[in-house]
C-alpha cells in the first residue's frame, strides 16, 4: 500500500478575512476592550497600539491578489530559504512578486514600505510593508519579521481602502484625551517626541502649558479633575 502524497494548493494558505490575516500578522496582539485600539502601557512609559484594529480602519484582505503571491511563491520561488513553501516567503520574495505584477512600484523617491524597527512606532517592533500598485489601484504587502529567530508571519496582501496610503503610516501618532471633562486634549506625534495642546477640533491651543509625554505615560490622569486619560489611534 503506497503512502498518499498530500499535494499543497494555494487556497490552504489563504484567510478567510481581513481580521484573520491581521490576527497572524498580530498573535500577540494587547488585550484592548472591543472600542479601544490604544492603551497607555506605564510599564514601559510607552503607548501600545493594538495592530489589528489599526490597519482593520485602513485595509482590506484581498484574496485574489494574494492568492496569486502564494501560486507565485509555490511556482517559482525554490531557493533558500523559501523552496516553493508559502508560509516561508519572505520580504525578497513578496517585492520580487510585486515588481513583476506592478503598475508602478514604490521604490524611491515614492512611498516605499513600512518598518516599524525604522522610526518611532507605537506598533510592535518586526512590522514590515511594501506598496505596490496594479490596475490603477493602490495594495500593500504586510509582514512580521523578527531578526535573530525565526518568528515571523508571511507577507500577505491587502487592498490599501483608506484614502491615502501614507495614512498606514500613522502608527507613530496618537491623541489622548480626558474620559470626564473637555480640558485636557493631546496630539501625540513622532513616537512621542511632538506632545501639543489641542482643542476638541484638533486645533493647536496657544499658550497652553507645556505636556511631557514621559509624563503623560507614566501618571495618565487630567490635571484638571483627575479622571483618567484614554488615548486613541490618531484619527484620520
């Protein structure tokens, strides 16, 4: 009796929503409460965005693309250290891909990717991501890779649904604000580095004390009437 051969096809790496291919981009995604896509971590003086629900507002799977990355992949990608298995693809292999299908690829001086390792983001560390366009429609490959083992997601494809891509890239900024009264509004930018007073429209408040954002992660309550300051992704 011969033993049966299990053939792979693409469909058994595909997902079935947009919120499951995050959910592998993200497994250890913070545990948030189901409105909340942010949180203050005072452990760390730091603010966490929950992923998932950050590219969720911004993304959508799109599973013919991807699906034709994961043929590609089991076709023609038989080298190290991929060999035709999709769950091994790499960033190589999903720019290699996207150039050869690609209305206009973002490679300098455009849009190029996302690395999370490469500026100030309230996202996980690893997070990586490369535009392309195809039929005068704008996608994104997005992956996790963590250098020095192997822990990683394979790159996947989404359909960019917000109106500018460079909204992906907002993972950097974030706004808190007062749970109990209207004083205290903050515009979070750069990882931290920029902290302004606003007002509820988004306006910067002139003259308004300074606000410190090691400050504002380690004791997160409004100085006016103590409550507690919840913080958000910044909306766009």
């Amino acid at each position: 009796m011969s033993a049966q051969i299990l053939e792979m096809v693409a469909s058994d790496f595909l997902y079935d929503s947009t919120e499951a291919a995050l959910g592998d981009l993200f497994p250890g995604a913070p545990a948030m409460e189901p409105h909340v896509d942010a949180r203050f971590n005072k452990g760390s003086d730091t603010i966490v965005l929950d992923g998932v629900k950050f590219y969720a507002k911004r993304v959508d799977y799109h599973r013919e693309l991807d699906e034709k990355f994961v043929q590609w992949i089991m076709d023609n990608r038989q080298e190290y250290p991929v060999y035709g298995d999709p769950s091994s693809a790499d960033g190589e292999s999903f720019e290699l891909w996207a150039q050869s299908i690609t209305d206009k690829y973002f490679g300098s001086p455009y849009i190029s990717g996302i690395d999370t390792d490469g500026y100030e983001s309230f996202l996980p560390n690893g997070v990586k991501g490369q535009f392309f366009r195809h039929e005068d429609e704008t996608y994104v490959g997005l992956w996790h890779q963590e250098y020095g083992y192997r822990a990683f997601s394979r790159p996947t494809v989404y359909h960019v649904s917000c109106y500018e891509s460079g909204y992906l890239l907002d993972d950097d900024k974030a706004t808190a604000y007062c749970t109990a009264c209207d004083d205290v509004v903050v515009d979070i930018e750069s990882g931290g580095q920029h902290v302004k007073r606003i007002d509820r429209n988004g306006e910067e408040i002139e003259g308004a004390p300074e606000v410190s954002f090691d400050d504002l992660v380690s004791d997160p309550v409004c100085p006016n009437c103590g409550a507690d300051l919840r913080v958000d992704a910044q909306q766009f």
